[in-house]
C-alpha cells in the first residue's frame, strides 16, 4: 500500500440527535474524491475517534470503503483502550478497510516496550498492515521502531510529536534495518505549516484535516510543495495556514473544532464535536470564515496564473 497525494482525514458527522450521519459522511468524502487525495483515513483524529463506539467505527469505516469504491486505500484508526483498540482494528478490517493508523494508548504511559507490545497486538488482531502514530502516550526510539520494522505487517510511522532531530533519527534506522519500502508521514496538527522542514528529514507525506474543510486551498498548497514552487507555497502559509494556526492555538482540541466549524460555514451540517471538544463561539467563527475566503480567493488566483 502506496500513498501519493494529500492525506484526507474526514470528520465524522453527527445528526441533531448526535448519532453518525453515514450518508452525510459519504457526501463529504465523494465531495473530495475529485480533489485527487493521496488516501483517505476515516475514524481517525479529524473525525472524532476518541468519542467513537465500536460500531460507530464499523459505520464510519463502511461509508468510506463504499464511497472511495477501491480508488485510493482506506485507512482507519485503532487506538485506545487496548480492548477498544483491538476491538476498532476488526470492525474497520470487517468493514473493507486497507489499514490501521495505531493511535496512542488510553491514559496511561509504559516504557517503551509496553508501547511496542501494544503496537504489535494491534497489528496481530487482523491481517490489515498498520501504520505507527508518534503521539502523546505513544513514544518510540530509533531502535523501538527498527523492532517494528521487522515485521512486514508495519509499514509507515507517522509523527505527532514535533522532535525533528528524533524524527530523523527513526528514518535513519529505519532505513538501516532494510526497510526501504517504510512510508513515513508529517503528523503534526496543520501539518502543512511544517511540511518544509519534513521533506528536509525524509518524511515527505503528511496529513491534512484542512483538505477536509478547504480542499481546493489544500490541494493548492500540496500542487505548489509537490513542484517546489516555494513563492506559492509560501504565500498559501502567510495567507492562510499560518492565521489558521493563531486561531486554532486560542483553544484545545480546535485542530478538529474548527474543521468542522468550517465546513458547517460552507453548507455542509456535519454537525458539533463531541465532548471534551467544544465548538468556536461566534467571534471566531468570524475569524475563521475571513481566513478562509482569504484562502479560496489566493488558491483562485494561483490556479488563474496556471
């Protein structure tokens, strides 16, 4: 399984009775079908898998098998709660998907074998490849991931932490253990602020929750970082993803809460986020509805000049 393109991660959408709206969800993936996404990953951060059921896992995972009809791979998350994650893994696997992206462990923090362990009971629950996500309670080694590496069954890392010089560090041994074929990807929240600097390490995927809410403005940036025309990527990260991660900042959890939010101002009702996320008050769905018209009106004018 290959990734090329911009990582989609969907929300979830939720019915004024707070239930999984599928046929919303498959609306707002076909919507960004035509945008050419490298993949897309349902029920995993941007679309609430931390509030999610089991089957609403299952649901969610469906939609977006159906709706993608094999044109890019499916991933879903798998985390949590080992019993909720092993449990996420063969509802997604029943489900179609084409992988698992392992998110971190519930509340508590292990050594660094304990975490291994739990990646590995993960990827033993179906025959699904996984990839490892670098984040929060989930904190690997270079030589944790050479480990992991061994086995053919994980093939991609994708860091949420933020330490470039341990970043580069897991590449390289990566890479020394034989794995040439490992994909690595930029996790960090609005990842394009720093996709620059993760080319630089090796890592040149990355995820994208603003393709979900502005894919024309995401796949503008992503035309301009994949052709290495740096006037325009640059502009797109003054203009418009750079005022995005001032607001995001004003409040936790906003890395989803204004996703959503954005796609609420565009017509879509997905509905709110679930708790412990709240939803931006009326001053900042105000900000948020001026950067993205300063977005859209810049990725018109890039795509005008050709």
């Amino acid at each position: 399984m290959k990734f090329d393109g911009v990582l989609f991660f969907p929300v979830t959408p939720f019915t004024a009775k707070n239930e999984v709206d599928a046929g919303l969800l498959r609306e707002h993936i076909a919507s960004r079908l035509p945008f050419a996404p490298g993949g897309v990953f349902p029920a995993c951060g941007t679309g609430e898998y931390h509030a999610l059921g089991i089957d609403e896992v299952r649901t969610v995972v469906r939609a977006a098998v159906e709706t993608v009809g094999g044109a890019v791979p499916v991933v879903s998350g798998a985390g949590g709660p080992l019993g909720h994650a092993l449990a996420s893994a063969r509802a997604a696997d029943d489900a179609g998907a084409d992988g698992l992206l392992v998110l971190p462990p519930y509340l508590v923090s292990g050594p660094v074998e304990g975490t291994v362990a739990y990646v590995e009971a993960v990827a033993a629950a179906t025959s699904l490849p996984v990839i490892v996500y670098h984040r929060g309670t989930a904190r690997f080694t270079p030589a944790a991931m050479a480990r992991l590496a061994a086995n053919p069954k994980v093939i991609g890392f994708k860091d949420g932490l933020g330490d470039v010089g341990l970043a580069q560090e897991i590449v390289t041994a990566v890479k020394a253990a034989g794995r040439e074929d490992f994909q690595f990807f930029n996790g960090l929240l609005t990842a394009e602020l720093t996709q620059g600097a993760y080319r630089g390490l090796g890592i040149p995927l990355y995820s994208s929750a603003a393709f979900a809410m502005a894919p024309e403005i995401a796949s503008a940036y992503y035309q301009a970082y994949a052709s290495g025309d740096e006037g325009r990527r640059n502009a797109l990260l003054e203009h418009f993803y750079a005022p995005l991660v001032r607001l995001r900042d004003q409040t936790p959890g906003f890395g989803v809460s204004l996703i959503k939010a954005g796609l609420r101002l565009g017509g879509m009702p997905v509905g709110s986020v679930r708790p412990p996320l709240v939803d931006p008050d009326p001053a900042q769905l105000r900000e948020l509805e001026t950067i993205l018209a300063a977005g859209r009106e810049l990725a018109g004018e890039l795509a005008a000049l050709g």
